[in-house]
C-alpha cells in the first residue's frame, strides 16, 4: 500500500466570508498542492474541504497520515464522528451537528484510506502547514482554484 502525506488548511477572510483550502500531497518525491475556494463560507468549512478534496485526489486507497492544524477537524473524525453517527448526527445536547454535509463527506472519503490524523499548531514551524496555509489565504483573497506538480 503507498504512503501518502496530506497536508491541510483552510482560510477565511471574514468568518463567514469568502474562503480558501489547499492541501499538499506527498508521495516519494513528488509533491502535488491543490487549493480552491467559496464566495461565502466559515473556516471550519474551509478546513473541513482542504482534508476531503486532499483525500479525494489520491486515487487508490494508500496509507494516508493527514497533517492538520485544525483540532475541530482532527478530533471530530477521530473522536466525535462516532457518537454522531450513533446518535443519527446531533451532538450531546441533541443540536444537529454543524457542517454534517461535510462531515459525511469525509467520513466516505477516510473509508477508501488507512488514516492516521497528526495535529500541527499553525503558523509555527511546519513549512508545509505554512505552505497549505499560503495557499488557502490566496484561494481566499483571488477567488481561484488550482492544482499544481512539483518534483522536490
């Protein structure tokens, strides 16, 4: 099974706002960053797309080890997803749980992975954060999706 690492951030000018994700994914030496964006969003939203649009690139199920800076992210599929899913997707408080549509989302696109979720602190010493972090705010100011290849 291939290694894959997938790198995730998302932006928000304004909360909501207009918004930006990106992911960067790295397999040997190829890297490949992806980012798009929202005219009207939230952040978690935005954090929430950059992990499935990343998974959803990788076209055959790989170990995946997902870098994030969100632990909105990070601790609902590893953590809170699984009493959502039992409790027909409302929280402890009975409130329905925000963004379901995208959390259903990922929750597929983890299934096709064998997934492992590390948590970075953003904005600090991790160039590949700061890079996905770069990406995402550009999506976010330009309104502009793209999809780039570098050979490191």
């Amino acid at each position: 099974m291939k290694k894959v690492q997938l790198i995730t951030d998302g932006a928000c000018l304004g909360n909501p706002g207009p918004g930006g994700w990106a992911a960067l994914l790295r397999h040997e030496a190829r890297t490949r960053e992806i980012f798009g964006c929202e005219p009207l969003t939230t952040n978690n939203r935005m954090e929430l797309t950059a992990a499935i649009q990343g998974l959803r690139a990788i076209k055959e199920s790989c170990e995946v080890e997902v870098v994030t800076d969100s632990e909105y992210v990070k601790n609902g599929i590893t953590q809170w997803i699984h009493a959502w899913k039992r409790n027909q997707w409302k929280r402890s408080d009975k409130k329905p749980v925000l963004n379901v549509d995208l959390w259903r989302e990922l929750d597929e696109a983890v299934a096709r992975h064998k997934t492992t979720w590390v948590w970075t602190k953003g904005h600090a010493s991790h160039p590949d954060n700061n890079r996905a972090d770069e990406l995402a705010n550009l999506a976010a100011r330009e309104q502009r999706s793209g999809d780039r290849v570098v050979n490191s």
